[in-house]
C-alpha cells in the first residue's frame, strides 16, 4: 500500500533513446503508486448503481483519480514531439503499447537485437589496460540489455565468459579463487571483487 507521505522524484522524461530504461523506470515509478497493475487491466471503472452508498461513490472517484494520474504521468513522463503520437490514445495501456511497439519494435526486432547482443557478447574481450570494474560494466550492460528484450540468459554462461576471457595477470587470483570458492556458485558481482 502506498503510502501519501511518499515522496519519489518524477519519472525520466523519454526523449526518443533508452526506451528499455526509460520503460523499467516507468514501470517501478508506476508500482510505487499503486497504478501499474491498473495500466494492464485497462478496465473500465464500473458505472455506479441507482442510490449508491458513500463507500461506492468513494471508491469511483478513486478509481476515476487513478486513472487520470497514470494517463497523466505517461503523458508528462515523454518529450512534445513523442507525445503527439499517443495523445489521440484512449488508455495509457493503448499509450503505453504504441510506444513499446514504436521503440522496443515487433517480436522479430527484438529477436534481431537479441542475436546482434550475443554477439557482443561472444566478441567481448578484457583488454591489458583496462581494469576488471570497466570488463564488468560493459558485460552487465550487453546482459541486462538481453534481458530486458524478454531473452534468458544463464549466469553459467556470464562466468564461463569471464573466467575465459580474463588476461594472465589474473591468473594467480583466479588459482586461489578457484582452490577457495565453487565457481559454478557465485555470482558475477562477486567474482569481480574477488578480482
């Protein structure tokens, strides 16, 4: 339940780039007030019957305020010119797909991104001069890139990448990490720091 003395900061304006952020962001910015579920439901609020009681009238307006502050917030959530193009939709459910249609793109898009992403990720290599932290960020980006396209992708694989791919400087750390630790059961975050 969500509670009125919360104060969160308004939600990113998307301008057109980083529609996978911008709709996670979205997408908890809408939870923490309760109106993400309502977004998908996209139900209309039920006509009150004749003589309704105080707690019927109550809980439309409710619904009608809940309604209104989500259609609000994708609407003042975007840049002028992407709001042009979803201020004609009916719902913010009807908003909300035209704009992860238009930007996340159709099923065979994001397959499409999928593979150019995995093969990133199979290209990646650690260079000599760069440090672990930078290897990690640029792994953590293309993965959570890939999952936010609805792709699975094992940790096993991510660790196997890494592990095979670290420069011999590494070596000796990686000897006794191995001797110290089940590799097939730790994360990424703490291989890193291990490293």
């Amino acid at each position: 339940m969500t509670s009125n003395n919360l104060l969160l900061n308004s939600p990113i304006i998307f301008t057109g780039k980083n529609y996978h952020i911008w709709s996670v962001k979205m997408q908890s910015f809408l939870e923490a007030y309760d109106l993400w579920e309502i977004v998908f439901e996209n139900k209309p609020v039920a006509p009150l019957p004749t003589n309704p009681t105080v707690a019927q009238i109550k809980f439309s307006s409710e619904e009608k305020a809940k309604k209104s502050k989500e259609k609000s917030i994708i609407q003042n959530s975007v840049v002028e010119s992407i709001f042009y193009r979803i201020m004609a939709c009916n719902s913010t459910k009807e908003a909300w797909n035209k704009l992860n249609e238009e930007y996340q793109g159709s099923d065979r898009t994001r397959q499409m991104q999928v593979l150019n992403l995995k093969r990133d990720f199979e290209e990646l290599n650690m260079q000599e001069d760069k440090t672990i932290f930078k290897y990690s960020d640029r792994i953590s980006l293309i993965i959570n890139n890939i999952k936010l396209l609805g792709e699975d992708f094992p940790d096993s694989r991510i660790m196997e990448k890494v592990l095979m791919t670290l420069p011999e400087r590494f070596e000796s750390k990686f000897s006794s990490l191995e001797e110290s630790k089940d590799l097939s059961k730790i994360s990424l975050g703490e291989l890193m720091s291990a490293l």
